[in-house]
C-alpha cells in the first residue's frame, strides 16, 4: 500500500499481517482442541460390564471378517444392541478399541495359563516361552485382519494412547513370565528386560510378516531365536542386579 506520495505504507501492512497472523493462530488452537481424545470410562455394574463385553466381540467378529475399513463404530453399536454414545462412553476411538481387544487377549491368555487350561510345553524358560509365542503366531496366520490391525495400534505413537499402550504391555509382559517362570516366581529386573526384548522381537517379526518382509518359516524362525536368550546365564548389566524388580 502506498500513500500519495507513492511511499509504502508499512504499518498498515503490519496491521494486516498481524491479523492474519492471529487468525491463523486461533485456527490452528481450534483444530488443536478438536483432537485431544477423551479418557475411556471405566464400566462399574454387571450391566456396563456386560453392555462393554458385547461391543468388544462385536467389533471382534467385524474386524476379524472384514479389516479395520469395516470396523465402524456405528455399525459395532447396532450388532451389539448398545447405543452409539454407550460405544463412545467405553471407546473414545476406534484406536481405543483395538487396543481394548489386545488387551482382553492377553487376559484372556493369562487366566488360561493360570488356570492350566493353556500347558506350556518345554523344560526351559526359552523353551516354553517359544512354543506359547510360536503357537501365537500360527493363530495371527488364521486372522490376518486382526492381526494387521493390532500390530498397527501397538505400535501407534499418539501420546492420548500412551497408558493403555503400557498397560497392554505390561498384560503380555505377565503372560510371557507366567509361562517361562511359573505362577508365583517373580523374575528380577534382567529377567524381566529380556523378557521384554522377547516381546519386541515378537512384534518385530509379527510386523514384518505383515509386511512381506519376513516368509512365515523366516518369522518363525526370528521367535524362536530370540527366545534362546531366556536360557542364557543371568549377568548384571549397567551395574543392576538380578534382584532388581522390575
């Protein structure tokens, strides 16, 4: 802009500039606020507990048949004769529900094992883990919908996702030392760091399946190796003990 003299009018071009600058500001705390994702409820009554267990096999049966593009939460709500609210009260979003049904695999998994209906197999750590894990496998073979789907929300860096992402952790970290030190052991901080390294290589090898990256005799393969290490001499690393608890 230029007065009548034809100089530029610089403040006025300021004025403009910081306006735009504040909108654009505003715009972007408007889609900030649009995205922070509300903490799930928590069921209380049989009723809640019940009307919640229905939505999880529903939206099992739907992912497991049809892949995430077919898991839509309204569709869940009707199948599982739940109001749509009632899904968004329990599952802010579709995210949280998958995360939910990892979790209640894991559960699932670990009262089996406790109560013997799941017999690991092996006489070492290693050994028994690597069968349960293998086995685990070959049950993400026969729904590769789920298991895509899983493996991507295990994965998932959103920080609204970070305490449920620990808390499925931790279900399957449980799970792998039920089956690799018993029910009432309680395995010290490098037992349980290798534990976890065990984990990830699963995932790993998981993923890469996934991907066409790893042949299925090749992911196979990956597991079992990464279990040898449960059965390798326990060492102090980084100047912890065994006795550390995790």
């Amino acid at each position: 802009m230029t007065d009548k003299s034809g100089a530029v009018d610089w403040t006025a071009g300021r004025s403009v500039a910081t306006m735009s600058h504040v909108t654009v500001k505003a715009s972007a705390v408007k889609v900030a606020a649009s995205r922070v994702v509300a903490a799930p409820a928590q069921p209380r009554t049989p009723a809640q507990h019940d009307r919640r267990s229905r939505v999880l096999a529903s939206a099992s049966v739907m992912l497991a048949v049809g892949g995430e593009d077919a898991l839509q939460m309204k569709r869940v709500a009707e199948d599982a004769r739940v109001s749509l609210a009632t899904v968004y009260r329990y599952f802010p979003s579709k995210d949280h529900l998958l995360l939910a049904m990892a979790r209640a695999r894991f559960e699932r998994a670990l009262v089996r094992v406790q109560q013997a209906d799941i017999e690991p197999t092996g006489t070492t750590p290693g050994e028994r883990v690597s069968g349960y894990l293998l086995r685990e496998f070959a049950a993400q073979q026969r729904q590769p919908h789920v298991t895509s789907a899983l493996a991507r929300v295990l994965v998932g860096t959103n920080p609204d996702y970070r305490e449920t992402h620990d808390e499925v952790q931790q279900m399957h970290l449980r799970l792998l030392s039920v089956i690799a030190h018993g029910h009432d052991s309680t395995p010290g901080y490098e037992a349980w760091m290798v534990l976890r390294v065990v984990a990830g290589c699963f995932g790993s090898a998981t993923r890469n399946w996934i991907a066409g990256l790893l042949s299925a005799d090749e992911a196979r393969f990956e597991i079992a190796l990464a279990c040898r290490l449960l059965d390798l001499p326990s060492k102090p690393v980084s100047g912890r003990t065994g006795s550390d608890s995790p």
